[in-house]
C-alpha cells in the first residue's frame, strides 16, 4: 500500500479493514503496534506501522453512520467517511460543513487528527468545528472524548496518537451557496501592501504562485453567496485597482495541467461542497504524482515571508510545481498549526523527487523556521523534535497526554515518537 502521491511505501505486517466495532476493538487488543489509514493523503510516515507486528487499519470498510442533530446544530459521521460523501448528504438535508479542504477526497477522521483546513480569514481548521470524537483507545475501548473534557485539545488534532477514531461530531451551519472566480496577472508588490485585505475579501482566497521574479500570482476567490457577513458581490478591486483580469475559461491551479478536475468557475453559483475544495469528487485531485509541503506563519509575519520565499524562486523552481497561499482563523487544539494565532499557510506542490523535495524543505525551514513556521502534521517537512516544540508551544503537554493514555505506545510509530519526543 502506498501514499496517495506515491512518495511513501507502508510497511506494516498485516492491512486490515475491520467491518464492525467489535472487530476493530479485538485487533486493537491483539497488537503491538496499530496506525490507522484514511485517504492516505499524508506525504510523510505519520500513517505507517512498519515496526514487527505493525498492522495497519483502514476503518471505510465499518458501518457507514451518519446522525444529524438539528436541534443542536451538529452531525455525528463515521471517520472512514469521505468529506465528498459526507457533504453531499449534509447538503441534500439543508446542511453544511462550515469549511473544506481543497480536495474533498479526504477522510472525515484523517483530515481533522493532522489539522488540515482550507482557506479563509474567518475560517478555522476543520477540526475547530468538531465538539467530541468517539475513539478505540489502548485498552480496545471505546472512548467518547468531548469539547468538555480537558484532554480533548488533544485529542481533536491527535496525529492518531490516542487511538483509532471511529466517529467525529461537527457543528453545522445552514447550506449555502459559492460562487468561484479565478484572477490572473496580478503581481506581488501591489498584493503584498494589502495582503491581509486580500485574503479577507472573500468566504475562502487563495494565491497560486511560482514565486518566480516577475511571475504573475493567481487568485481562486471564492464568495459565500447571499451572506450577510460576507461582501455583497466578488471583489472587483482585484481587477480594477489590482490590475488582475478575471479567467475566461476554467483554469487548473498548477500550470499547464488540463482544468478537467477542477470546480465549476466562472461565477456560477452552486453548493458549498461543489464550490470550496479546488478539485471535484470524481476527479484526480492536482496532478497525484506529486510531494506536499506546507508550513504555517503568524499573518503579521505573513508580508515577511513571502518576500524570503520570492528571494528563494529560482532555487526551488526546480523542485516547484506550484505554492499556494492560503489563510487559517485561530483555534484552540494544542497540535493545530493554527493554535491560538491567525496564519498564512504556505503550501507547496512539489515534483515527486525525494531528493530535490529535500533540498527545497532544507531551504524552506532555513527562512521559515525562525520566524515561527510550523508544519503541516500531514505533509512532509524535516524539523526536529526540539524546533517543532518552539513552534508548537504546546507540544510537550500534548506529549505528555498521549503518553498517558497510551503508555505502551500502542498507537505511536517511528515518525509519532520523534516528532513528540518520546521513546
């Protein structure tokens, strides 16, 4: 079994896609070591299991459960569900998932544990809307762990380290409507005086960028149609003050790749689920062939690190497909990259070359680190267990919790005990 991008190899004993809860609680009892796999979006080891004995579990096989509670605003969904699936039935009953990622392939459980999110200055990561999560701990247990429980923090973005989630609650907001407009030819120095504007002028922005000398960036807006606390119509000041021009034809965010994949632009408007990720359901996300890297700043370092990251475009020009610039609202998970700050989220799609992506990372986290960056949970990047405690601050309480709840390290593997530092 392999990563989605092709990048990783897991090496576990033994693949299993238990099909009930009992199952999956007697093969937790059973074995050494357990990592659970979603959608295998993770471009570093954080899923594997390959220690002797490892087993590997894929929970999309288990009972598919999916409970709406209109009264309390909030969906209860199994976490080997896709957001695709999930969203889709969350629409059709007059729902929405405050936010999504660029892709809808991921699943519920995996794309909350590494804190994934998507963009927008209001917008959280998605695991800030989820208020418990029900998980197998050590023991083979079922555990509920709620908003109210003081190791939730913890266990909400948990890197899998806690246990095999089978089930998370999300709060819900009523079904909207996005419409998606692509801007071209703009250019930094005129973005860059404004950016936090830019970023905010919208439900969800993203910049594309090569970070070349002279390169024009390109804008995905994305306008929450009809929101009363969003602007009344797309912003056209990216055109007439900005100097962009509006994409008459679909457009892909990496260049040269054919727009087959990508969501309805244009305009038109359409449900949220249609409209946020980048990339359609039934579609090949991106180019799949492909390594990620994303690492997350304070806004009021965001100008700062742009101007490194364009000082650093010829050098990573080899290793680039495309980086993308997105904008993450605060929340209060103690691994979350976006922990008690605003951030710009910096990500890079890179060639799959082990080799120059290495290089690249190098040199990102040689500018990035110092200025508080923390990376991704699911990407890939080369920070040490003592740099990714001074960009989280949290990271040893955190360590802490999971080796009290699993103190034989049941669910930990090589990757889990470097980065949080235990044994």
């Amino acid at each position: 079994m392999q990563n989605w991008g092709g990048n990783v190899t897991y090496t576990p004993s033994e693949i299993h896609r238990p099909t009930s809860l009992a199952d999956l609680q007697a093969l937790v009892r059973s074995s050494a070591q357990v990592r659970a796999v979603g959608s295998r979006h993770s471009f570093n080891r954080i899923a594997d299991a390959g220690a002797p004995g490892g087993v590997l579990v894929a929970t999309s096989a288990m009972p598919a459960e999916l409970e709406v509670d209109a009264g309390a605003r909030v969906v209860r969904a199994s976490g080997g569900l896709t957001h695709a699936a999930l969203a889709a039935q969350l629409h059709a009953a007059g729902w929405a998932l405050p936010n999504l990622a660029s892709l809808p392939h991921l699943s519920v459980a995996g794309a909350v544990q590494t804190g994934t999110h998507g963009s927008g200055a209001r917008n959280p990561a998605l695991a800030a809307s989820v208020v418990a999560v029900e998980l197998v701990d050590a023991d083979g247990e079922l555990q509920r762990v709620t908003a109210e429980d003081a190791d939730f923090p913890v266990a909400v973005v948990g890197l899998g380290a806690l246990g095999v989630v089978t089930t998370v609650e999300h709060r819900l907001a009523p079904t909207f409507e996005v419409e998606q407009r692509v801007v071209g030819g703009l250019a930094w120095d005129r973005i860059l005086p404004q950016l936090e504007e830019v970023m905010a002028s919208a439900y969800s922005v993203s910049l594309f960028t090569g970070y070349l000398p002279g390169e024009p960036v390109r804008a995905w807006v994305k306008h929450a149609v009809d929101s009363p606390d969003q602007p009344s119509r797309w912003p056209q000041w990216l055109v007439d003050e900005l100097g962009g021009h509006e994409a008459d034809e679909p457009v892909h965010p990496v260049p040269g790749v054919p727009a087959d994949g990508v969501t309805t632009q244009g305009g038109v408007p359409g449900p949220w689920h249609e409209r946020l990720p980048h990339f359609s359901a039934d579609s090949v996300p991106s180019v799949g062939d492909e390594i990620q890297t994303e690492y997350f700043v304070d806004v009021e370092r965001g100008v700062e690190a742009i101007e490194l990251l364009r000082g650093l475009g010829e050098q990573l020009a080899p290793a680039l497909r495309v980086a993308e610039v997105r904008r993450v609202a605060p929340d209060e998970a103690w691994l979350s990259p976006a922990w008690q700050r605003d951030s710009l989220a910096l990500h890079f799609t890179w060639r799959n070359d082990d080799d120059a992506v290495a290089a690249a990372v190098a040199l990102l986290e040689q500018v990035l680190l110092p200025l508080g960056a923390r990376p991704h949970w699911g990407k890939q990047f080369a920070a040490s267990h003592d740099q990714l405690a001074a960009a989280y601050p949290r990271l040893r309480e955190a360590a802490a919790v999971v080796a009290r709840r699993d103190p034989a390290g049941r669910f930990r593997n090589e990757f889990l005990s470097r980065v949080l530092g235990l044994g």
